[in-house]
C-alpha cells in the first residue's frame, strides 16, 4: 500500500468527522444531565483497558499530542462501546444500554521530526432521556402526566494536532480543538386527559466552541518517561434556529503521567488530571481524577489492567459525584504489525446526590498502519 | 467453518449491542433537565368581537328531512307539518299504447318512511290531510291552515299498527316494516278512492300535509329523496269502451317539505345557531401574538351563553359544531370543512355551552394567514327545529370567550 493510498484511507475514515456527518458521542451518565453533559475520555481503547493511566503516553489517544512524535508511520484508530449501565436511585434500578463510537483519528509523519494527526473524539455526551409522571392544577382540576425529556447527540472534539521529538530525551506537541456538534431535543408531554393535546416540542441545538493544547513528553532515563499536558478551551456557545441560546465557559485544565518500563514486555503507568469545570456555572465542579495501570507481555498480545478514581464535574448538591472503574484488556497484532485489535472490559460506579451508576463496558478498537 | 461461525456469532453481537435503551425515570430536580414544560392557562374574556347571525342558509324546501311536530309549550304550540306534492301522469299513462285515457283510481299505496322518532313517544298518529296542488317552496304555515282544518284523508296510528300480527292491518290494509339497523319504519299506507282521487284535470297531481299527535314528545322527521313519499297507483283506464286496470311505475314527490308554526325569532343583537332556515354566527377573534408565534396550544375552550332557553322540541337535542373559515367574507365566508368541533344542545336548557375548539386554533397558530374567526352553525342544518341564542360580545358580563391552555417554547440549549 502506498504512502498516498493511506493517506485516502485514513481520509475517509475521519472526514465526516470534520464534516459534521460523525455520529460521535461516549458513555452517558444521569450526572450529565443537570450540567453541560458528560465528558468524554479522551483514550484509545488500549489505555482505557489500562484505567487511562497509558493515556499520556498513548499517540493514538487524543489526550496528549507529544507521543505522536514517536509515531513512525501512517496509523489510523477508531473505537467503539458498548456500556450496560444500572441507575440506582430511591431504591429503583433501571437498566440501560448505549453504543458509541467516539473516537477516529489518523496520524503520520508528514517531515522528518514532525508527525501530525487529526481525529475527533467526544467532548461531551448529551444523550438522555428522561421520563418523568407527576401532576399539575390546571383548570381547577389535578391534571396528571407523562412528560419525556429526550437529548441525542454530542460535542465532538474535532482535533488538529503535531508533535516533534526535539531530542532523544524531549518530544513536545501542540492542537487546536474545535468543538462541534449538535443535538436533537425533544420535550414530550401527555396528559391522562385526553382533552389536552400531546406537547411535543423538537430543537436542534447546535453546538462550537475552540480550544488550544499543548504537551511535553520526557525521557528521565531508560525506561522511565513523564509526560505533561495543558489544555484551554473557550466557551460552548449554543445555538438554536441561529440563535444563541447559552454560551458557557470551558475549563482550563492540565494533567501529567509517569511511566516506567523495566522490560520489554511489562510497563506501568500512573496519570492524574485536574480540570476547571467549575467556571461552567452552577452546580459545575472542578475535578480531579487518576489512573494507574500496566501491560505485561509480549507486544503481540500484551495483557492490561487498570484502576482509576476521581469526580465527575456536574451533579447535585455543593460537592462533585465521585466515580471508580476496574478495567482490563488485550490486544492482538496481525500482518505483521499493520492491523491491531484491542478489546477490553470496564467496570465503572459512580456515586453522587442519591444516585448511584454501574456500568458494564465493552470496547472494541481497531488500529490500520498501512 | 469455524471462522464463518465467529463472524456469525460477531455480526449478531454486533447488532445487539446497537439497541439503544436510554430512557430512564426521572429523578427531579437533581438529574432532571433544568428546562422544564411551562403551561400557561389563560381566559380571553375580550378578544371575542364584531359577532354578528345570518339567518337562510337552508331553508325547508331545502332540508334533508321533513318535519313533523306537534308540541304544546307555555305561551305556543310548536307545529311541524310535512307537506308534498306527487305529480301524475296526466291524461294518459306515458309509453302505454295498449290503452287509452285514464278514468281514474281504485286505489293508491302511499310510502313514507320514519327515519327519526323517538322510542318513547306513545299513541303516535298520523293524520293525513289532502292539500292544495299548487303548493310550493313558498308556502307557509298560515296558507295552509284551512285545508289542514278540513280535509283530512286518514289516521294512522303507528304504534297501533306496530302491535298487529305481521305489522300489517288486513282492515285498513296498511302495514309498517321496521329497519331496525337504521332505526327507520317504512310505511305503507293504502288510500281508497276517496282519498287517493286522480283528477285527470289537474293532471292526476296530488299534494298531502301531515300532522302528528302522540300522547308525549310528538316529534318525528320523514325522509326524502330516496327516502321521500312514493306514490303507487292502482288505476282504471279507457281501452276502445272497455275499462282495464293498470299499475303504473310509482311516483316521488317533487316537492318535498314542511311548514311550521311558530315561525324563527328574526335576527336580533344575539348570536343565533340552528333553526329553520338556518342560521349561523360569526365570532371574529383578537389572536394573541404571543399565543400563536410562540407557544404550543394544547387546549382551547370557546364558553358561551345562551341568552335564552335553547327552543326546539325537547326529545331532538341538537349539534351545533363550530368551524374555521377559508376567509372572512362576513356572511358567505367559505367554511373550512376539514376541521370541526361541536356540542350538544338539549332544548329548554340554559347552561353555558363549552365548546373544544383546540385542533381549531392550532390550526390559526400553524397557518397565520387563517383569518381568526369562528363560525358557529348546526351539525345538521335545517333538520331540527332547534335554535339556541347565545349573548353576544357586547354583552359584557355573559359575552364568549375563550379558555387557552398553551405551552411556553421549551427552552432547548439552556444549560
């Protein structure tokens, strides 16, 4: 396959991305629904596999762009989900399950010492739907009803991004994020009374917004490698029918990782991140999160395991919803390197205001160096 | 084969885990969005305007019923009286060579059919009345009362001849069949020479009045068309000196309607609905812009008040619908007959009536080049003799008005 030929290839798996064609969006959660929605992870499904820990050391998770510098040759990534979720709430569960494809990207290097890539992946979730029964005086008479509240659709993280190894021991890199996307609403109400019409009410909200990053990647020594990143976006404007209906600000936000390899065939990873959520408003809170995780094995077939912990940056109450996952994985390489298949299994909870999340999650990514 | 089977297996995992399950109950205000519905519920008690009757869009003649009753009231007697005229052959039966002129009858078999009665009405009669030939369209009650005084043909009573054996009277030989799926009875009446009289003068034409009398609610309607009066005549005919009988084809009625007494109150400041001939009222509406640019109507209540006791007879309540019009040409505004709602009318009530007008003005918010006006006329026009007049606009304490319940634009995008 040619140089060209890949370029095509990769083209055309992220261009209707860019184009807004791209159904994109991550695993939902109830605590998105107040807020803006719920923000994506931005990994590929080899450092989920690892908590996200490999996040910061991962050129095909979009998080940091400095590791594309190692990247050799054309790759292209995709990901996808599946997540069984139980919402526990008054002593009720409710099961659910979503599928989402929220990540595509294509990297190469285009010089030498300068690789560049772009992809999109989601910046936050809002898909939902919620019902609600409840009453109302109306006419002098108690009305009851069914009212369904429905959000489809997501901000994409459209990313164009480059990185360059300075030296042997330094690599740096740099994106600019463009914030897209768009999501159907719908606001449902029936009465018991069929005297009263059904209320149904339909939006497209369309969303944009910018965003500027920069990393570091550095080899301490041998093995050892630390990794550091910041990011800034500038506001989510909404809009419907041409209108601006709310523009909110984005959260600065900056995170690091270590990652330490005494062989070939074990690493282990840590990363924490901190993100300023709390300048979206109301009921928005800044958060802290960290992973830790390893992979063993030949690079073939490695074995991955992760944990990591943090808060969620919108919920009821006056502090953060907190969340906790469990994960594991493998990967097998085939053609001699030029196809990869991850596969991996998350268990993930989250607690806050009452409520409490658990989440079965199968991914299933997909990696072309051609 | 094993790679067929993993594919297999692979391409329905894949299609399972594509099911999208998302709805979830709400648990509010914590994991509810922060839009909520907003209704608003609001009474236009002075957006109702310029109301004003018409009275003639059907007349009698013009009605899909004829009729009949006889209901004494406080002050009057409301009195229906089918009328219709039969014309005959004339001098000789048409297309008939084997005989010559007509002599006259033996006999005539008359049909009419009962298409509205009420069940409870008892000792219901007939009372079948020779009339003028040259009754028409113009005829009124009052023309008409002499011959009602003093040429009656027959009696007929119809519960009578409903409880003899088979239905039939083998005295009169009249008989009645019951459509009891179309809750009609088909009568059949036999007239004797005497009063089936074929006149070759006046073309063998004939014209018969009704009127009903019962014990209790004496209201009835006959049919017309191809429902209407038939006659069937048995006659004696001329051929070469020798007299034959012939039984011609049966003839319909070409004329077919009723008078009544008393007549309709004329159109006074009022809104008047229904009665013969039939009027209709315009109520013109002063639509909130901010009802109908931003907002979804989910319930519209047009309130109305009769000025006075709803006239008619008391066992034929009455519809009356309210309608938009295509556009506001006063009296012949042309009426949009897609959508329509309406409301009962017992007559002798004076409730206010409430009519459901939602899908109406949801249609004024969706098409803003309908002209906001209601009109108001009977279901079925000219086939009761129900009216009922509600307080018009100016008057300020019982005048229309409407009840909106609309919902406000959801705030979609709001964080």
């Amino acid at each position: 396959m040619t140089h060209r030929t890949g370029w095509t290839i990769a083209v055309l798996l992220v261009g209707p991305a860019l184009t807004g064609g791209a159904i994109a969006a991550a695993q939902d959660s109830q605590f998105g629904i107040r807020g803006l929605g719920t923000p994506g992870r931005w990994e590929s499904v080899r450092s989920r596999s690892t908590g996200g820990a490999f996040g910061p050391f991962d050129p095909l998770s979009p998080l940091m762009e400095a590791p594309l510098a190692d990247l050799g040759q054309l790759t292209a990534t995709a990901a996808g989900y599946t997540s069984n979720r139980d919402v526990v709430v008054g002593g009720t569960t409710t099961p659910l399950r979503t599928t989402r494809f929220p990540l595509m990207g294509v990297a190469g290097p285009v010089a030498p010492r300068l690789v560049v890539a772009v992809g999109f992946t989601t910046y936050l979730d809002r898909s939902w739907d919620v019902i609600l029964r409840d009453s109302l005086m109306l006419r002098g008479v108690l009305e009851r009803y069914t009212d369904a509240i429905a959000s489809d659709g997501s901000v994409a993280d459209v990313r164009f991004a480059a990185a360059s190894r300075l030296s042997r021991r330094i690599a740096i890199g740099a994106g600019l994020h463009f914030l897209a996307g768009s999501t159907r609403m719908t606001a449902e109400r029936r009465f018991d009374d069929s005297t009263f019409a059904r209320v149904q009410q339909s939006a497209e909200v369309r969303y944009d917004g910018f965003g500027l990053s920069g990393s570091v990647l550095i080899g301490v020594a041998p093995g050892l490698s630390i990794a550091a990143w910041a990011r800034s976006d500038n506001r989510l404007r909404a809009k419907v029918a041409d209108t601006t209906s709310a523009v909110t600000d984005l959260p600065r936000m900056a995170g690091g990782g270590i990652l330490f390899a005494p062989s070939p065939n074990a690493r282990v990873a840590a990363s924490v991140a901190w993100r300023a959520w709390s300048r979206a408003g109301a009921g928005a809170f800044d958060t802290w999160n960290w992973s830790a995780g390893m992979e063993f094995g030949p690079r073939r077939m490695p074995i991955r395991l992760g944990a990591r912990g943090g808060q969620m940056p919108f919920g009821p109450g006056t502090t953060a919803p907190t969340e906790a996952a469990g994960s594991l994985g493998t990967g097998r390489a085939f053609a001699q390197g030029r196809a990869l298949i991850d596969v991996g299994l998350e268990r993930l909870e989250r607690r806050g205001g009452g409520l409490t999340e658990r989440v079965w999650t199968v991914l299933v990514g997909l990696t072309v160096r051609p | 084969m094993t790679r067929r089977r993993l594919a297999l297996v692979g391409a329905v995992l894949l299609v399972a885990a594509c099911v999208e399950r998302l709805a979830a109950p709400a648990n509010c205000p914590d994991f509810c969005p922060s839009g909520q519905i907003t209704i608003v519920d609001t009474l236009l008690t002075s957006s109702i305007h310029r109301d004003s009757s018409y009275r003639g869009y059907v007349l009698a003649y013009q009605s899909a019923l004829m009729l009949a009753a006889h209901l004494p009231g406080a002050t009057d007697t409301l009195d229906g009286r089918p009328i219709f005229r039969i014309n005959g052959y004339g001098a000789r039966i048409p297309a008939d060579t084997s005989a010559g002129a007509i002599l006259g009858a033996d006999s005539a078999r008359l049909q009419l059919y009962v298409v509205r009665r009420d069940s409870a009405t008892r000792n219901l009669r007939l009372q079948l009345y020779r009339l003028p030939i040259t009754i028409d369209t113009g005829t009124t009650f009052g023309t008409l009362v002499p011959p009602f005084t003093d040429s009656l043909v027959r009696t007929i009573n119809i519960d009578t001849l409903l409880a003899q054996p088979g239905r039939k009277d083998t005295v009169t030989g009249d008989s009645v069949v019951v459509d009891s799926l179309n809750r009609r009875l088909l009568l059949s009446l036999k007239l004797d020479t005497a009063a089936a009289r074929y006149i070759t003068t006046d073309s063998g034409t004939v014209s018969y009045g009704i009127r009903i009398a019962a014990d209790t609610l004496a209201s009835i309607a006959f049919g017309k068309d191809g429902f209407g009066p038939s006659l069937q005549w048995y006659l004696r005919l001329d051929s070469l000196g020798t007299t034959v009988a012939r039984k011609p084809g049966a003839l319909g009625a070409r004329l077919a309607s009723f008078v009544f007494a008393p007549p309709p109150a004329p159109i006074d400041s009022t809104l008047a609905v229904g009665g013969v001939p039939s009027a209709h009222s315009l109520l013109r509406v002063a639509f909130p812009k901010v009802i109908r640019d931003s907002s979804q109507i989910i319930r519209a209540t047009l309130y109305l008040v009769p000025a006075v006791p709803a006239r008619g007879a008391p066992p034929d309540s009455f519809v009356i619908e309210a309608r938009n019009v295509l556009a506001d040409f006063g009296a012949k505004s042309p009426i949009d007959l897609l959508l329509g709602d309406s409301a009962m009318i017992h007559p002798g009530a004076t409730d206010t009536v409430k009519i459901e007008v939602t899908n109406l003005l949801q249609q004024w918010a969706a098409d803003s080049t309908r002209p906001t006006l209601l009109l108001l006329r009977p279901e079925r026009e000219a086939q009761t003799l129900g009216e009922i007049r509600f307080y018009p606009s100016v008057a300020t304490a019982f005048r229309p008005t409407l009840q909106i319940t609309f919902v406000r634009r959801f705030p979609f995008g709001a964080p």
